[in-house]
C-alpha cells in the first residue's frame, strides 16, 4: 500500500486563482495518495513598499489584511488544521458568494467552521502580524519575492522538498484530470534548473 505524502500549501483567502488552485489539490487528494495542509501568507506583506502598483490593487491590499489575519488568530487559538474549514468558509463566501469582506463575512465564515466567530475583530488589529509574517515568510522563503499565491511545498524526486507557485489554472480540474495535473507539476518542479513554463492568461476565473 503506497505511503500517503503531505504537500502544504500557502494561500491568501482574497486571491480567486488561490481558491481555484485549493480546489484542485482537494481534487487530488481523492486522486492520488496526498493529503494538504493549508498555510497562510499575506499578498499585503508581499506587496509592502511597492509604490508602482496600480490604485486599483492597493486598495484590494488594504482590504486583504483582515481574513489573513483571521485566519492566523484561529490557527493560534485552535491548531492549524482549522484552516483548511476556515479557507472553504471563507472561499466561498467571498469567490462564489461574492460577499464584501469584512466583520459579517468573518464572523460569518468562522461560524459556518463551528469557530468562534468573535476571532473577526483580529481583522483590524495588529495582535497576529507577527504570527502572520512568521507564516508567510515560511512558505514565501523557498520561492522568492518574484511570485504571489498560491505557493505548494511537495515531495521531490529526491526525498527532498520542491517549492514553487502555481498551478495557475482555471476552471479547476477534477477527477483523473486533476490528477493528471498534479502528475506533471511534480515532474516539472522536481527537475533541476527548471523555472517557469507561461502562457498569456486569457480566461478570469471560472468558479463551479
């Protein structure tokens, strides 16, 4: 019986190409013997002191602090494995629901994952930060500042990690499909010097 194997994976609740690809890798639990362990990391920590960025996305920024920082200050008091409940609630109240964040979306969220949705007023303060930037910078370290989310963390050929970002991929694969997927990342993340396979990315995201 082959030995199931843990792939983690960084994830900022705002970004919809992060949802996508946790939907995927929950696909390919069912699909291969793999099992996620969800982490957090902050596209707001990332993007700190780059004052090139368009008004546009600073002002996604400033709103982007508060699930991450509900999130950590669950994890803190509950254990980690309460992301991957809280990620779903929150996911798809805010991809699928298009739900505004903020304290009705979290305090909602952390209900639908049966925690206590009092932990929504981390989302405006500073308690967690250090906590978060712990976490992001954990999973953001292997792979650079060159990259947002998602970021995977996965077995390699040679018993070593792998670290890289994506799959950015839309709608998310199921099934065999999905595995098939996750087949070709490995192979391609597990060889040596290998960088960066692109297209231009022409579809927004496709949630189902």
């Amino acid at each position: 019986m082959t030995e199931r194997v843990a792939v983690d994976m960084w994830f900022d609740p705002a970004c919809p190409w992060a949802w996508l690809t946790s939907r995927w890798l929950l696909e390919v639990e069912r699909v291969r013997d793999v099992d996620v362990r969800f982490h957090v990391m902050s596209l707001s920590v990332l993007n700190e002191g780059r004052d090139y960025l368009s008004e546009e996305y600073k002002t996604f920024l400033s709103t982007a602090w508060g699930p991450v920082r509900v999130c950590i200050a669950a994890e803190q008091r509950y254990g980690a494995e309460v992301l991957r409940p809280l990620y779903t609630a929150l996911g798809t109240r805010i991809h699928l629901g298009k739900q505004e964040r903020g304290p009705e979306l979290y305090s909602a969220a952390l209900a639908d994952a049966g925690l206590d949705p009092a932990l929504a007023a981390a989302a405006d303060g500073t308690e967690y930060d250090e906590a978060l930037r712990a976490s992001h910078e954990t999973g953001m370290r292997p792979v650079g500042e060159d990259v947002g989310t998602p970021v995977i963390h996965a077995p390699g050929p040679d018993g070593g990690t792998v670290a890289f970002f994506g799959p950015v991929v839309t709608p998310a694969p199921k099934g065999e499909a999905a595995g098939r997927l996750w087949d070709g990342v490995l192979l391609v993340a597990g060889t040596p010097g290998f960088y960066e396979l692109k297209r231009t990315r022409e579809a927004s995201p496709i949630f189902d």
